[in-house]
C-alpha cells in the first residue's frame, strides 16, 4: 500500500512542477495560496475520516497540488 501510495504522490508532483507556471499566471500568487491552503483543509478533513485505507490514493493527488505550490512561491 505504501509504494502505491508513493507512486500515485510522486506522479502528481511530477506533473505539478510543469503546471504551476501557468496557474500562477492565472491566478497569480496569492489565488495559488488560498489553492493550496484548501487542498491542505480537504486533505486533513478526508484523512479524519476515511475507513477504507484504499480511499487514501485519490486525496494523495491534492499531495502534489497542495504542497508544491506554497514552497514555489516562496522562491
């Protein structure tokens, strides 16, 4: 289940880095923070309450969304 879930996280920061660009041409810097702090408050909630640990590899997508983007910003 780990490596699984190591797999589905590091494919989604893969793609993250080529398409962060044009989100913050998009939304610019402080939209991206406000994504990136609700995909941290959906993951956190859905992690309360998942039952299933399978549920686990769709909420990992946000992973990439999430935590990439605030650290690019702040370079």
């Amino acid at each position: 289940m780990m490596g699984v879930d190591m797999v589905v996280v590091c494919v989604f920061e893969f793609f993250a880095y080529f398409i962060v660009d044009y989100f913050i041409r998009l939304v610019g810097h402080s939209g991206i923070m406000y994504i990136g702090l609700l995909g941290y408050s959906i993951r956190f909630v859905v992690y309360a309450s998942i039952r299933n640990p399978w549920t686990v590899l769709p909420v990992e997508t946000l992973q990439g969304l999430s935590l990439l983007r605030i650290p690019l910003l702040m370079t």
